[in-house]
C-alpha cells in the first residue's frame, strides 16, 4: 500500500510527454533554435536558473519592485474579495514566489483557494507547490507539468474542474521569453470574460528605450546566465571551444507598426561540429548563429498595443520608479 504523505500527485500534459520532448529536442539541434524550455529542464539547470534569478532578477533584489507586486496583489484581493471560489493558475509558475504571495493575499478561511503551479519544469512546479503548501497547508495544490506553446487544449481541462470559480491566471516573467505572436493567441484563448489575467514584464527604463535596454544588458550578458545556457550544449556534448555566447540587442518585426526589442542570446560556433542524435545528422558550421534564448524588453504602452491585439485590455498597472518591472491586471475584452 502506498504512504501518500510521501508522494505528490502531478498532473502532465501531453505536451510534454516524453515522445514530444524528445521531437522538439532533436528539432532544436537541427533547426538550430533551442526552444527555450530545454533551458529549465533539468533539476541541474532549474537550480542554475533559480541562482541566476536570485542574483539579477528586480523583483528579488528591488524594494521598489517587490512593493509593485504587493500593491497589484492587494488590488486583486480587493476585487475577489466575494469569491466563494478561487483558482489561481500560475503559468511558467518558476521558483513560485510571486504566486505564493498573491496567495497569502487571498487567502480566507471563508474562501476554497486552489492553486495550479503550472511549468515545463518538473522540478520547478514541485518546488513551486511545496512552497505553497508550507505557507498555507490548508489550501488544494495540484501542480501540472505542460508546455504552454502546445496545449491549445488546456482551456477545455482547466473548465472541466472549474464551476463557479474566479480563474485567476498569473503569467509573470513570462511574456519576454515567447514570440507574442506565439503566445498570445494561447494566452487569450486561455482566457474567458469574467477572468483576471495578471502579467509582468521587464521594462526598458527610462524615456529613451534603446539606452533603456543598453541599460539592463549586464542583467544578461554575464557569467551566471552563460553557465545556465551553456548547460543544454554541454549536455549534447558540444565543446565550450566549439564556440562562444554572443549577447546583442535586436529589433523585432513580428508586430507590425510597433519599435520592439529583444536582448538576444546564440552561441556563434567558432569551429564547424558534425554530429549524430539519436540517427538525425546535426551540421553546424563555422560562423552559424545558433538561438539560444531572447528576452523582449517593452514599456507599458508597447504592451498595451500588443496585448489589445489579442483583445487583452490592461485594466491597471504598476511599474517601480527604475521602470524595471511593470505588474499588469488584464481582463478579456
Ligand atoms: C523567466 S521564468 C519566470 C518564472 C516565474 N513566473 C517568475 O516570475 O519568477 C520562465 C518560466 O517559464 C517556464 N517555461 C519556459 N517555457 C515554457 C513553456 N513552453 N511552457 C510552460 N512553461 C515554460 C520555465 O520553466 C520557467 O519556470
């Protein structure tokens, strides 16, 4: 008989069962764009990944940041405050802290609180569920293994559980890792009237908005953030002569009309590699720019325009007086 004190039921989506994982692996390698999940799939790079954030993330090293969050978190407790029934679903939920904290804002003996802690990462969403449950043991905490770019379907899971339930979505950090043209549509899709939909993003500072993102590089360009990219190469058994980490500032022509742009990270290979994985031939040659990994820095007027092309409309806002880091409350038009 099973002692279920020490076991933690997970649900996985197909997405990311392991034929699935394997595919979208081999196709990184060979259409030489790691899709940015593989960078948060193993124990070793989720905890390289929780290192990196603690030492550069804002919203672990910035007073001004930290109260951003807090002051939307009271807002939303505001609004739920009737709610019989809350679920909060945290996508690409990390290291979980953000959410736990909007927990403990909603929190109410009176309320049925459920959380979802929702991630690529295994490791992440159990780390993400333990906290939740060590603050607050009372509440339901069913952590869910996904891959958001391929489970148009979840919707349909999520409303199968939910009734009468405030759905809650929290989506933070997330929105500068995904094309928006990729993303969104599952996102709004994700979303019904009557919804919250809470987001952050890592803002350029300032009025000038290249000088902002030039600005905020060396929360990238340096020698955490490599040894957690380079993870997913060394793993494959790529050489670290075989090339190096090149980070630069590019524009973006997805949204047409708008002046976006991303801090982007490849590995230029310096000596042509020829391998095999798993029967596939892999060529990479002398000069190839292989994407490792972008991050969009917008301003809150970008958002808007990009969010309202997916009939998301920014109800409220709260950005930190460094305009690092902006907390975003968004329902469905
Ligand atoms: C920048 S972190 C943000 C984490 C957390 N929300 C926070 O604000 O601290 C991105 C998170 O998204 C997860 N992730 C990346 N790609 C994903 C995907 N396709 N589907 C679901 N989660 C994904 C990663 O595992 C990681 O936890």
């Amino acid at each position: 008989m099973i002692d279920l004190n020490r076991f933690d039921q997970v649900y996985v989506h197909q997405s990311q069962f392991p034929e699935k994982v394997y595919q979208d692996y081999l196709e990184s390698f060979q259409t030489k764009k790691i899709n940015h999940k593989f960078h948060y799939d193993s124990v070793k790079q989720s905890q390289k990944w929780l290192k990196l954030h603690q030492a550069y993330s804002p919203a672990k090293n910035s007073d001004a940041v930290v109260l951003t969050y807090s002051q939307c978190f009271q807002k939303v407790s505001t609004i739920a405050a009737n709610d019989l029934s809350i679920e909060v679903i945290g996508l690409g939920c990390g290291g979980g802290d953000k959410d736990r904290e909007l927990l403990s804002f909603l929190e109410n003996k009176s309320k049925a609180l459920t959380y979802y802690p929702l991630d690529v990462s295994l490791s992440l969403a159990l780390i993400s569920a333990h906290k939740a449950k060590r603050l607050l043991p009372e509440i339901a905490v069913w952590p869910v293994v996904c891959d958001l770019l391929s489970a148009d379907d979840l919707i349909s899971n999520f409303s199968a559980n939910q009734g009468e339930s405030h759905k809650i979505i929290t989506f933070f950090g997330m929105i500068p890792n995904f094309l928006p043209t990729e993303i969104l549509p599952i996102l709004s899709n994700f979303l019904t009237a009557g919804d919250t939909l809470l987001m952050s993003a890592n803002l350029a500072p300032g009025k000038d908005y290249l000088g902002g993102i030039e600005q905020v590089l060396p929360q990238y360009d340096n020698e955490l953030t490599r040894d957690w990219l380079m993870t997913i190469l060394l793993d494959a058994g790529i050489n670290p002569a075989d090339g190096e980490i090149k980070f630069e500032i590019q524009g973006d022509s997805t949204i047409s009309g708008l002046d976006l742009k991303r801090i982007n990270a490849s590995f230029q290979v310096r000596k042509s590699i020829h391998w095999t994985l798993d029967g596939r031939s892999v060529e990479w040659q002398e000069g190839d720019q292989v994407q490792l990994f972008f991050s969009y820095r917008y301003t809150s007027n970008r958002l808007q325009a990009v969010l309202q092309q997916y009939r998301l409309n920014i109800l409220d806002y709260w950005e930190d007086d460094n305009q690092e880091e902006g907390v975003y409350l968004i329902a469905k038009i």
